[in-house]
C-alpha cells in the first residue's frame, strides 16, 4: 500500500463511522417518533370509542 492509500483508509475511517453513527441515532429518534404518534393515534380512536360505551 502506498502513502496515499493508508491516508485515503484512515479518512474513511474517520469521516465513515460518525456518518453511520449519525444516520443510525437519526433512524432511531424517526422510529421513536413513529412510535409516538402511532400511540397517539391509538389514544384518539379509544377515545372517539369511549363516548359510545357510556
């Protein structure tokens, strides 16, 4: 490997991992945020359910 290769390496390294990182906490607080309003729409409808049952 050539000087350039093993810099071209550790660049990849350096700038890959946080950006998979990064893309990775983004997936995680989306998918939490779709669970919260997936419960919050299963709130809606039970109330929207609740007057008929009284």
């Amino acid at each position: 490997m050539t000087n350039s290769e093993i810099v071209s390496v550790i660049l990849l390294f350096v700038y890959g991992i946080p950006y998979l990182l990064v893309i990775r906490l983004l997936w995680y607080i989306g998918s939490w945020f779709r669970d919260r309003t997936k419960k919050k729409d299963y709130f809606i409808v039970n109330k929207d359910q609740s007057p008929d049952r009284s």
